[in-house]
C-alpha cells in the first residue's frame, strides 16, 4: 500500500487533518503522522518506507532524502519552498512540490493587519495616520501581491508593483500601476509590501541604498523571507532616518537590537504568521493531499518546484 508520511513540527489543524485523510482515505493510501518532532533522527527513521510526504516549513535536505528509499514526491503546503534542498531532490528523483496560491489571502490579511497597527503608532493612544491615500508598492505580483493588491483598494490606496518575471501589462491589467523597476517602487511609495522568494538573486537584496529611496515616514512591511533584507543595512539606515518603520511577521536574525534601538518604530510577530489561519491551514494541506493522488496516480506536475 502507498504510504504518505505528514511530517510537521508544526502541525496542521486537526480539521486540516480530517481533510488530508479523508483525500488519501479515497485513494485507498495510508497515512503516517510525524507530529511536534524534536529530533531529525525522527523524521529520518519515519520517512525510511514512505512513498511521499507532506511538510511544512520542515527542512527536507539531502540527508532526508538519503533515508527516503522510497520517496518519490514530498509537497510543501504552502507557497515557499526554500526548505527543500531541490537540487538533492533531483539527484534522488524525488519531484518537489509546492502548493501557491493557497495561503495567500492569510498573508495578504496579515500585511494590513501589521500596517493599520503600525500606522497607528503601535495602538500607543498617540494621534496616528490612515491608509486611505497612502500609495503601496508591492514588490513581487504572484498570488500574494494581488491579494494585497485587491485588499489595499478596499483601504482606497493608490497601488503600484513591480515584478521582474510578471509583464508590466498583466499588472496594468490587475488596476494596479507598473513600475518600471524596484527603485522606483521604493521612491515613488509611501509603503512597499516585500512578496519576493529567498533565491540568488533576492538574499539581502533589500538593502541599505534601496530602503534609504523611500519618501518621508516610509514604512517597510516584510511577510515574504528574512533573508531578502540586509540586516545590518536596514539598522544602519534606521540609525540615520528616524522617520522609517520596519513590520514583519519573521523574526530578524537582529531582533533584539532592532527592537532595542527602534522602540515605536519596529514590530515583529512572534513566530512566521502569514498562513496561521484555520482557512489557509486546511486549504494548503487539503492542495497538498490532491497535489501527491494526482501524481502518483496521473502522473500530475503542474506545482513542480524542480527539474
């Protein structure tokens, strides 16, 4: 019988589990559950006979990929998937996948969520600013951007993007201004919501003389990944302008120091935030569960994440 190990450290509802059994129930496969794990002696000894996982911001490295004899697709319930190592997965013959789209609403939610308690100096019981007017620039426009895209016009905020492999034309289309490029996002924008994925070419991208282009009172909102913004960077910077505030729902590597020197000015959850919702939970593990039927019985791609 097909075996399908759900490995989360974090795990998903127990409605987002019902959900994934009951996918696989009908595919007449059998379930495994790796829960709360604390070791990865654990999941390197539950996924030896498994036939495809399904994670979630767990690391399946090459050394996963070694205990996984059997292993022949692992999916990533939710849009990002630096966590998997896909050049080891190629070398195994493991197709990777994602499940995009699925959270992005959660994410989209969480951006004005941070940004009406940032503007609103932290709900400090000081006099603070509106949305309303504010222009966003939003820097990437896959699932998530247009989902800020669609909210921020609720908040009747002038909209603007900017993404490199995304045509100027489809986000015209969206209603939404295209900038010709990042720099003039963070010039022209009173606030710029960062959605871009950690690769090569984005790790401390948001740098220093980037961030320092924009307006007066700039705020920078980050729910995509640590690792695109330039720490030292940015606290220099906010060293030097005392009218920037920094929102993010991942925890800087710099943390502390941030929130030691920016007091009313920098804000991070505790944890990462953007899907922690009971809708994106369910919809991102349910794909996820169709996504590993549809290859192993249809031989399915479409959200392959790796040659």
């Amino acid at each position: 019988m097909t075996k399908v190990l759900i490995a989360t450290e974090k795990p998903f509802s127990g409605v987002a589990v019902k959900g994934i059994k009951e996918v696989f129930d009908a595919a007449g496969y059998e379930v495994a559950m790796l829960e709360k794990y604390t070791e990865k002696s654990q999941l390197l000894d539950a996924v030896k006979d498994a036939d495809a996982m399904i994670i979630r911001s767990d690391k399946v490295d090459a050394e996963v990929l070694d205990a996984a004899k059997q292993l022949k697709i692992v999916v990533r319930a939710g849009a990002g998937y630096d966590n998997i190592d896909l050049a080891a997965a190629t070398a195994h013959k493991v197709v990777a996948m994602n499940t995009p789209g699925q959270n992005a609403n959660s994410v989209a939610e969480l951006v004005f969520g941070l940004l009406v308690f940032g503007v609103r100096n932290f709900f400090n019981g000081t006099s603070g600013t509106e949305l309303k007017g504010k222009k966003l620039g939003i820097l990437a426009f896959g699932n998530v951007g247009r989902n800020v895209a669609r909210i921020a016009k609720g908040f009747d905020m002038e909209v603007a993007a900017y993404d490199a492999y995304c045509p100027a034309e489809a986000i015209e289309a969206a209603g939404v201004k295209a900038a010709k490029s990042q720099e003039e996002l963070f010039e022209t924008c009173d606030i710029v919501s960062l959605h871009i994925p950690a690769t090569a070419e984005t790790k401390q991208s948001i740098n220093y003389d980037l961030v320092g282009k924009m307006k007066k009172g700039g705020i920078l909102v980050n729910t995509a990944r640590k690792e695109v913004v330039d720490e030292p960077g940015l606290i220099k910077l906010m060293e030097e302008r005392e009218d920037l505030k920094y929102l993010t729902d991942i925890k800087p590597d710099a943390d502390a120091e941030f929130a030691e020197k920016f007091a009313g000015r920098y804000f991070a959850t505790p944890k990462k935030m953007g899907a922690q919702t009971a809708e994106a939970n369910v919809n991102a593990g349910i794909a996820a569960a169709n996504q590993i039927v549809g290859f192993l019985r249809d031989g399915v791609t479409k959200f392959q994440v790796n040659k």
